[in-house]
C-alpha cells in the first residue's frame, strides 16, 4: 500500500495564480483532511471531508475550496494565490470507527507563491 | 489553556540521556490526545492515542501518560538515541468537535552523539 500520497511535491507560483494539489489514499479512509504547516504555528485544518461527496470547513479555510468526487481522492484548490498561502500543506486520512483513530499524513507539498 | 501548547520548544540532550516534554491542553470537553514523531522531511507518524485518565501508554523506550483532570500528558523518552530526533507534536480531540485534531507547535528534539 502506498498510504497517503500527494501531488506535487513542490511548486513555485505567481501571485493570482491557480493551482490544484491532490491527495490520494488507498486505505479506503472515510475522513481525510487538509492542513497547513507554517513556521512557528501548529498545523492548521484547512478543509476536511467526511465522506465522499461531503466537505467541511476547518479553522482556516479562506482562500481555498475542496472537493471530494472519489473517496480515495481529496483536492484542494487555491483559485487566486497569495503570498500568504506560501506553506507545507500536509494531507491525511483517517477511517471513520472512533473519533480519536490515528491520521494518517502524506510526505507533504511545499507551495511557494512570490 | 484554549488551545494546545508544548514545551519547551526545542531540547538538545546527549545520547544516552532521558528526556521528557510536556503537552497541555484544554481538560473541558477533553476526548482524546495524540502524539506524533515527526522527521524532517518525512510525514508525521503516529505514536499514541490516549482516551483515559491515568492512560499509559509504551513503544519501545518511548512511552507517554495522561491527566485529563488537569489537563496534561507528557512524553518520556529513555536513554536518547540519534535516531530519535525529530519534532514531537501532540494534538487532542475536543467534544462535539468531530474528528478534527487540534495541534500544538511541537517541541524539537536533537540527540547528538
């Protein structure tokens, strides 16, 4: 199994640009999250998605939408980037039996905007 | 407490020694407590989930525990390799919050030989 995997590794945008990043898992995981890493912060829940063809807002969705058509994959998308989206964004999963199961994190997405 | 804090943010031990940080978080609506290791330019991995008051928890020469009551856990790791270096993250479920995970900032680990 891969696990949790996302797409790409790593991209250098302009200001107002679009851009989709992709996760995928093949641990067939109802939930599955975005989060923002930044320097000296905590990781931050963007986006997180319960369910195939279901999403909710985390603590800093602004700036960002999601969606989830297949329950392997979770997109988020940034429509016009800002510097200020400049972060590691991690993606995870997790099944749905427990609300304290483990997240299980992708090797991340590092996301330059200048 | 409102949210997650860890401390202190970064430590710096010789191989060999033992080492612990602490997480503390909020004790109202308190459903579960994380714990994950997380390597530099690798993703976090999970270590604990603890549920209980007084929970302990061990993998290997890492183990944690738990206070709900005050609202705190710490992290012990004995006889400190190299290869335990890392940043140390602990996260907690509130009540009636779903399955988000409210993360601290980590505290950072170096072993050096």
């Amino acid at each position: 199994n891969a696990g949790v995997t996302q797409t790409p590794k790593f991209r250098v945008l302009k200001t107002g640009q679009s851009m989709t990043l992709l996760c995928a898992q093949d641990m067939n995981h109802e939930y599955m999250y975005w989060y923002r890493q930044d320097p000296g912060m905590g990781l931050r829940l963007i986006h997180y998605s319960v369910g195939e063809g279901t999403t909710a807002k985390g603590e800093v969705p602004d700036g960002y939408n999601v969606s989830r058509l297949k329950k392997q994959n979770f997109l988020l998308g940034l429509e016009s980037a800002a510097p200020s989206q400049t972060s590691v964004y991690f993606c995870a999963s997790s099944y749905l039996r427990a609300i304290q199961e483990t997240q299980y994190f992708g090797p991340g997405t590092r996301l330059l905007v200048l | 407490i409102l949210n997650v804090e860890q401390s202190p943010q970064s430590l710096h031990v010789q191989e060999g020694d033992s080492t612990n940080f602490t997480c503390s978080f909020p004790s109202s609506n308190f459903y579960a407590l994380h714990w994950y290791r997380w390597e530099t330019a690798k993703s976090p991995e999970a270590l604990f989930v603890m549920t209980l008051n007084g929970d302990e928890k061990k993998k290997g020469r890492i183990s944690a525990t738990l206070n709900t009551k005050e609202g705190y856990s710490y992290l012990y790791i004995k006889g400190s390799q190299p290869e335990d270096s890392a940043t140390y993250l602990c996260a907690f479920n509130r009540l009636n919050s779903g399955y988000a995970l409210n993360f601290g900032k980590g505290t950072s680990l170096l072993v050096t030989p």
